[in-house]
C-alpha cells in the first residue's frame, strides 16, 4: 500500500486530491466524486488538512473510509500548523493503526488572517522537520512538497531546492509540486533537483482550470503563473463559462501529453472536490492501468 513502490513499476501514477467537506451533504457529494473517479483506477488518493490542524479529525476519517470503504491507496496531507510533537504523534499512530501508509509531510500556511508562519510551541518550523519525525514514528511512506516557481516565501529558487533536498534527506520519498502551467518551469525545476542529487520521483501537480476569478485567486495564492497568452485567452472568453471550462481542459490535456512525453513519473490531479474535467482529462491521456 506505499505509493514509493508504484513508481518502480515504471509507469506513471496518475492521482487525485480532495478536500474534507464542511458539512454532511458535502460529504455525500465527495463520495459520488470519488464514485466518477474510481474507474479511472487512480494509483492513490490523498486528502488535504485544512489550515491550523482545522480538519484534522476529518481529514484522518476521510482517507481511512476511502481505502477502507474504497479499497483506494489514500495518503492523508499533514502540516506543522498548530500542532505539538505529541500531538502529531498521536495523529501518526492512528493514521499507521488504521492501516495508512503515505503521509505528506508538509509545513502548511497560517489560518486566514495570521500573517506569517509562526512554529507552534513543542511542534515544528519546517516540513523537513515534520518529514524527519514521521520517518522514525513508523514506516510510512512520505511525500512532500516541491514548486517549480519556488515557494513565495523562499529567498530564492537554489535555497529553496537545497531545502527541498533537506526534505528528501530527512526522510522524503517522493516529492509532488505546486500546481503550475507552464511545463518548461517543471522541466527547470527537475533538472536542478536533479543536478543537486535529488533522486527521488517528483510528481507533476496539475489543476484545471474551470473558472478564470478562481483560478486568479490560486495562483495569487500559491505564487504560481498563468503564462500570459493563456491568460489572454481565459479572459476574452471570460463572459463563456462552458467556453473556459473548454480551454482549461484542452490546456490540461496538452500540458499533460507534454508532460508523460518527457518522462514524468507521475500526475497528480488537485481535483477541487469535482469530478468532471479530471475525467475528461484522464481519459484523453489514455494511461489508465490498474490500481
Ligand atoms: C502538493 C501540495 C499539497 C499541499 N497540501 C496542503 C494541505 O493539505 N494543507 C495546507 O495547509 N497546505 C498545503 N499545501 C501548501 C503548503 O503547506 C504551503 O505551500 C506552505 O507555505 C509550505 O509548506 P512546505 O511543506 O512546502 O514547507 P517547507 O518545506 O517547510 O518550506 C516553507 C518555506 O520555508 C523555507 N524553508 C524550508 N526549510 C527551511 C529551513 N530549514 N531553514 C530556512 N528556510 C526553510 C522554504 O524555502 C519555503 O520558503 C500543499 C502544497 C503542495 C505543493
């Protein structure tokens, strides 16, 4: 049930990312979500954890439910924000007792409205730090987080990488990045990695774009770029939601092809709780395999 194994199958994974729901309804809908997606066979599921350990109880139920109910390899998201050592011990431990294997070992961003990251008190500063812990906790696989673009917060791209390197040395297996849509920043990106001796695979993070004000509002967020062309496109046809939600697909599928051409070891697929657009991407790739 560790995802590391898959990717010495030599083919690659292709992955879907949920949120927890808010509310009962939401869950019901989650569930159908996944429903869509399951025939697509995807190699593993993960679920996010919401800012400041908020969704902590919801995120570890929901990855058990869906490998337990789903027969899914899930993988939960954990971040820094707000927790103790022991407390992220307890978290492990039920994750391992339930029978979870993949954890991605992140720092995660303050709550709305809390500025700068602050270390919680007996907890950790850095997802490094975090990766280091869960690796001696229990043999989970860990994944942590990579940006093509660079982190808004690093000094620069190269330290950026040497801390990412950090995370690989200090227990991660794998590596999946910020969504981006420009392929040459992941190409850049990998070759560094690669020229610093960061060996392990690094997963493509792919987000459709389904709707132009939201997808502005992610990339603001998450420092990464619409390239400028695209841009121009989205916004001319703006006022045409089936016409956007058409050019996003396309430019996933385009981007994706590209991407599994030059070797990717993986796509993960940030979902946004929606089934639809991942589906139609999926298919037009034709790499569906076996769970
Ligand atoms: C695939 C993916 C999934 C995500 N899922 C979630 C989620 O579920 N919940 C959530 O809240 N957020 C999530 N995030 C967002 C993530 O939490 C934020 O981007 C956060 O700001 C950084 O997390 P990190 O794990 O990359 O942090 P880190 O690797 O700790 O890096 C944070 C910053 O500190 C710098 N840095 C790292 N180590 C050191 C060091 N030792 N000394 C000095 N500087 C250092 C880095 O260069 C970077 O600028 C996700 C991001 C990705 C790419």
């Amino acid at each position: 049930m560790r995802i590391d194994k898959l990717f010495s199958l030599g083919k690659p994974t292709i992955s879907f990312e949920f949120f927890p729901p808010k509310t009962e309804a939401g869950f019901a809908q989650l569930f159908q979500v996944i429903g869509d997606l399951h025939p697509l066979h995807p190699s593993y599921v993960s679920v996010t954890y919401g800012a400041g350990g908020s969704t902590r109880q919801k995120t570890v139920a929901l990855v058990e439910r869906i490998q337990r109910e789903l027969g899914i390899r899930s993988m939960a998201h954990l971040t820094c924000v707000g927790h103790t050592a022991a407390e992220m011990a307890a978290i492990l431990d039920e994750l391992w007792g339930s029978g979870i294997r993949n954890v991605l070992a992140l720092r995660g961003d303050p709550p709305a409205g809390q500025g700068q990251f602050a270390p919680p008190e007996g907890g950790f500063a850095y997802a490094s730090d975090l990766a280091k812990f869960v690796r001696v906790r229990h043999d989970f696989a860990i994944g942590v987080a990579g940006y093509p673009e660079g982190h808004p917060q690093c000094l620069n791209r190269t330290r950026d990488l040497e801390m990412l390197k950090l995370k690989v040395d200090n227990g991660g297996n794998f590596v999946i990045t910020q969504l981006f849509f420009d392929n040459a920043d992941f190409y850049r990106f990998r070759d560094q990695a690669r020229a610093m001796g960061i060996g392990v695979p690094i997963i493509a993070g792919i987000m459709p774009i389904l709707n132009v004000a939201q997808i502005k509002r992610f990339v603001s967020l998450c420092g990464a770029k619409i390239p400028h062309p695209l841009l121009l496109k989205l916004e001319s046809l703006e006022s045409d939601a089936e016409a956007v939600y058409a050019a996003g697909v396309a430019h996933a599928v385009g981007q994706c092809r590209d991407l599994l051409a030059h070797g990717v070891e993986g796509l993960h697929f940030y979902t946004l709780n929606k089934s639809k657009a991942t589906v139609q991407i999926v298919r037009a790739l034709n790499v569906l395999h076996a769970s």
